[in-house]
C-alpha cells in the first residue's frame, strides 16, 4: 500500500483547506441560522462582529485532523484502483482505467474517510457558529473555548453518540459525490489533452469536479448541518427523514438549497487546488 498517497492526501488536503475555509464559515452559517439576507450579509455582520478571524473559526482542528482525513481519501482511493486494475498510479498515465473503477474508488474512499470525519466535521460545524463578538473586558466567555473544550462538552452533554450526529447524511452525501468528483475530473482531463495531465487541464477540471459534486451534495449536506446542530438547540429528530421533513414544513423546499451558491464559489478553488497538489506530488515523489 504506497505511503506516498497518503502523504499527498494530507499535504493537497491541507493546502485546500486553507484556501476554502472561510468560505466554509459562510456556507455554514447560512444553513443553520436565519438572521442572514444572503452571502454579502452573512461576510458583512461575521467581518463587523468576529472581524476577519471570524471566518477562520474551527480551523485549527480540521488542520490538525486533515492528516487523517484526506489521507484516508485519497489512500483508500488509489489502493481501490490498484486491487481493481493492478496498475500503479504511474502507470495509470499510459493504462487509465474505466469511469467505473474511478466512480467505485472515488465511493469507497468516501465511505471509509466517513468514519474518520464525522466527528471532526461535527466539532467544525460547532465551532463556526457561535457569533460571539471580538472579545472585550467583560464580555461572556465563548460557549466553546476550543475544539477539545467542544469535544468534551459534547460528550458531557450529549453523550459519545453525539460526536456522530448527522452521520448518516454525511455518509449520504460524502460517498456518491466523491465518486462523481472524481469521474468528472478523470473525464474533464481526458477530453481536454490526450494523456490528461497538463496542468492547467488538472487545474480547471478539478474546480469544475468540485462545482458538480456539490450541486449534487448540497441538500444532503444542509440536512447534515441541522442535524449536527440539533444538539445546541436542543432539538430531536428521530432520523435523516424526519429532519429532511421538519425542515420542509418550517421553510420550504429551497431549505435544502441554501448554500449552493457559496458552494459552488468555494468548490472550484478548493477542488482544483486539491487535485493540482495532489497529482504533481505524486508525479515529483514518481
């Protein structure tokens, strides 16, 4: 099993990371509270409230984590091709395998990072929310002094399993749209130069990737937020259906839709920045 994949797993994760995040914040926070007009609003009243570190909220922890997460990705997802057509990552340039291998490394990678990430997704999603305004002499503490402080308060007040909340609809989100993410990008580069592997062709089909995975994943993932704040709020969903029905009935069907286009905005940066690294580390380390 290459370390190598691993390694550049976490590396092009970490460095997606950086560059989506705020973006992230915003996307969040759209989701899970109503008191914001739209995107600008959102950027403005977190920038006049938080100031610029408010969109950066819960990053320490999923730059810690990313090691584990985006290794187990991408790993998972070179070693699915391997054992399906015994063909290295070098040699793939020359043998590339069919859109169904891909689609199936890509799901399986998904399916097994799910168990690595839902508990370090919960804690961001915590973590981002609370708008606490730039400490000040006597202002309140924030509800979460840090990820760890998060961690054990939810495991004080909600329990182990709470760390799991909306796992399922991470799980439904996460494992078809990594593997149309990656099908999109394997048939983006290969349309566009006949060996795939210009750059530039990396670059713009793993943005476009990012853009059609999560036009795909973004109601699923709107319900996986509420689910992940249902503890804060104190609210019960006896599962994904009835959180998927208790949204409808409160707002609508465009609920499942909030975040699209702050999705959509981060995708293509994040995504062709991810795969970019991601290949020509693998091409250096080859």
């Amino acid at each position: 099993m290459p370390v190598e994949e691993f390694v550049a797993g976490w590396i092009s994760g970490a460095l997606g990371l950086v560059l989506g995040h705020p973006f992230d914040t915003v996307k969040v926070r759209l989701q899970t509270q109503t008191t914001y007009r739209g995107i600008i609003d959102c950027m403005v009243k977190t920038y006049r409230h938080e100031s610029l570190l408010g969109f950066f909220k819960g990053m320490s922890f999923p730059i810690a984590s990313i090691a584990v997460v985006n290794s187990v990705l991408f790993g998972v997802y070179s070693n699915t091709l391997l054992a399906l057509i015994a063909t290295s990552h070098q040699e793939r340039r020359a043998q590339p395998p069919s859109y169904t291998h891909v689609f199936t490394a890509g799901c399986t990678g998904g399916f097994v990072q799910v168990y690595c990430l839902a508990p370090f997704d919960l804690i961001k999603v915590r973590l981002q929310n609370p708008t606490e305004p730039r400490a000040r002499p006597g202002s309140p503490p924030p509800r979460y002094r840090g990820p760890v402080h998060c961690a054990v308060s939810i495991c004080q007040e909600e329990g182990p399993r709470g760390l799991f909340r909306g796992a399922w609809a991470l799980t439904l989100r996460v494992t078809p749209t990594l593997g149309i993410c990656f099908v999109t990008c394997e048939w983006l580069c290969r349309q566009s130069t006949p060996d795939g592997q210009n750059p530039t062709t990396v670059l713009v089909a793993g943005g476009f990737a990012g853009i059609v995975s999560w036009a795909v994943a973004t109601p699923l993932d709107v319900i996986k937020s509420w689910m992940q704040m249902a503890g804060l709020k104190h609210r019960v969903y006896r599962g994904l259906l009835d959180c998927m029905a208790s949204s409808v009935r409160q707002e609508g069907l465009g609920v499942f839709f909030r975040g699209l286009m702050i999705n959509s905005a981060r995708a293509f940066p994040v995504n062709a920045i991810t795969f970019l690294s991601y290949e020509y580390l693998l091409r250096w380390w080859g």
